[in-house]
C-alpha cells in the first residue's frame, strides 16, 4: 500500500462511523446518523464501500479523508 507524502484534504462536514452494522445495534445505528444529520454533518461508513481486493485501501482513506470519527467499540 503506497503512503502519500502529503495529508489528505479533510471532509469538513462528513464523520466516518466505525460502529456495529448487526440488527441488534441497529436502533443505536440510527440514532448516530439521525444525530449527525441533524447537526449538519454527512455521516460515512464502510457500508457504502463494496468487497473486493482493494477494500482495506478504500477504509483507510475514508478514514484519513474525515476530520472526525466515531468508534463505538462497546463490543470488544
């Protein structure tokens, strides 16, 4: 994986949401893009991101392309 030599221009309105997708944390899923929304910020998950050989690459630079992020590691 090549590391570029300069940051990455941030996302100034989108979060990346690093949380659980299974039906049981599907209330609090909601509730966290309701939120964002609602403050005026683009919620972005790897949800969006299809399977494939590159999909790794393409978190890490949602990751790196996003001024904030939530983790919700209540699972571990």
């Amino acid at each position: 994986m090549a590391v570029s030599a300069r940051p990455p221009k941030h996302s100034s309105r989108a979060v990346f949401l690093n949380i659980p997708y299974d039906e049981k944390f599907r209330r609090l899923y909601l509730a966290y893009v309701a939120g964002l929304i609602h403050l005026g910020l683009t919620p972005r998950a790897t949800l969006e991101i299809p399977g494939g050989r590159f999909r790794l690459e393409k978190i890490l630079e949602l990751i790196r392309s996003r001024r904030y992020s939530i983790h919700d590691l209540s699972r571990v």
